[in-house]
C-alpha cells in the first residue's frame, strides 16, 4: 500500500499516513501512522509486506478516544513490533 512519509486512500478508508518504520532485513519490515476512518475520526495504522504488496495489520484503538496515531515502532522480527503514540 505505500511507504512511511506516502499518503494513501484504499483499504476502506479515506486517507492515511505512514509516519515512521522499522526494518528487520530487506524484506521484512513495519510503517506506522494513522488514517481517516469512514466516521471521520483518526485512527491507527500499521502495514507490513506481504509479497510485493504492503497489509493493514489490525491495531488497537481505545474505546471513546479522540483521534489515535502512533509515532515511532519498534520490530524485534517481522511478526512483532511495537509501536506507541497518542489518543
């Protein structure tokens, strides 16, 4: 789907924004940010490649919060990372 720092508008929802990554080896990696939600509130984001392509991997996204992003992530091998941000 994109790269850190690229602007997306697939996946169900209206526009996104990859902020940071980690890297564990060329074709393992996570990007993290936040996008538009179809009700209009901002809500995480995280990806990974799968393939040639990137997924949405599903986050968390607290009940009755205000608008959700994550900042930087951390990644100890390509199916664990961590990320952290505010809401």
């Amino acid at each position: 789907m994109g790269r850190p720092g690229s602007v997306l508008g697939a996946g169900g929802f209206a526009q996104g924004l990859l902020l940071v990554g980690a890297a564990i080896a060329g074709t393992s990696a996570w990007a993290v940010g936040t996008y538009q939600a179809a009700g209009g509130g901002l809500v995480s984001l995280a990806e990974r490649p799968s393939g040639s392509t990137w997924v949405q991997v599903p986050t968390v996204n607290p009940t009755g919060s205000g608008d959700v992003q994550f900042y930087p992530v951390s990644a100890s091998s390509a199916t664990n990372a961590w990320a952290v941000g505010s809401y």
